[in-house]
C-alpha cells in the first residue's frame, strides 16, 4: 500500500496556510502513519466530505486548548476559555478554509467539499470511505496539539 503524497500535501499545505495567515500561530509536523483505528486523535473535530473523482473524508482533529485558542483569535475575544458555540463554529470554520486551500491545489479531481460538520468528545469514532487507509498527521504548535487525518479512495481510477 503507498501513500498518495499528490492529494496529501495539499491538506498539509492548506492547514499550514490556514494557521499562518487566519491565526497568526506557526504548527509544526511531528510525522505521518497509517491510522490504527478510525477514532479522532483529539477530542475537538471538524470533518469535511469529499467526492468527485476522488471520494474521502479530512478530519481537522485538536486538543481543546488548540480549540478554544482558534476560537479565541478568530473572534479576537479573549475571555474564550472553554468549549462553547462559539469555539465549535470556529473550529468548522478553520476546518472549512484548510479544505478550501486544498481543493484549490488539487482542481485536476474535480473535488467538491461539504460543509463542515464538528464533534466534540473523547474517542469520537470516524468514519472513511470503503477502500480508504486512513492517515494521520500530527502536529504541534505553541497551543498544543492538532491532527490531520485523511482518508480518500478514487473509484474512478481503480478498475
């Protein structure tokens, strides 16, 4: 089994460009495996569908201080100190703008993005398109930790 860098990178590089530009906070990955189990690495998620010609799922998982910090730079309100509507928005939100970086990279799929979805406890279970194997890519900035986690098949090219 290899792993596509071609779709992969893009999501780094949107999440990279998200945090740098929308929160002023530099992250910095730790590595990159296969998933073990389908379960968020952090217990604050935003989750974004894809489909076209590539079908997945990208999870923008983070610890619940990276959530309320977000949040916090987002709506340039620092009294956000724990889990809130606010904090979960923010979180679909910074979700929302790493996906639309990345399918802006990656046009030649013809990629389509749904709107985000956010979840918020501990060991949410995932769920990845058939045939996918997931991966993650953990991370860390000066709030704590966050992840990627994505999985994508791409039915059309596999016969």
């Amino acid at each position: 089994m290899t792993i596509d860098i071609d779709y992969i990178n893009p999501v780094i590089a949107g999440l990279e460009e998200a945090f740098t530009t929308q929160l002023s906070c530099r992250i910095e990955r730790l590595g990159l495996g296969l998933m073990e189990n389908n379960q968020a690495l952090h217990p604050v998620s935003g989750i974004i569908g894809v489909s076209g010609k590539g079908v997945g799922t990208i999870v923008l998982s983070m610890s619940v201080s990276v959530a309320v910090k977000v949040a916090s730079n987002m709506l340039m309100d620092t009294d956000i100190n724990e889990i809130n509507d606010d904090v979960m928005d923010a979180v679909g939100e910074i979700t929302n703008i790493v996906c639309g970086c990345a399918k802006a990279k990656l046009s030649q799929y013809s990629l389509n993005i749904t709107l985000p979805n956010v979840l918020y406890g501990e060991n949410c279970r995932l769920h990845f398109p058939q045939n996918s194997h997931p991966i993650m890519i953990p991370f860390k900035c000066e709030w704590g930790q966050l992840a990627l986690q994505i999985g994508f098949t791409f039915p059309s090219v596999i016969k």
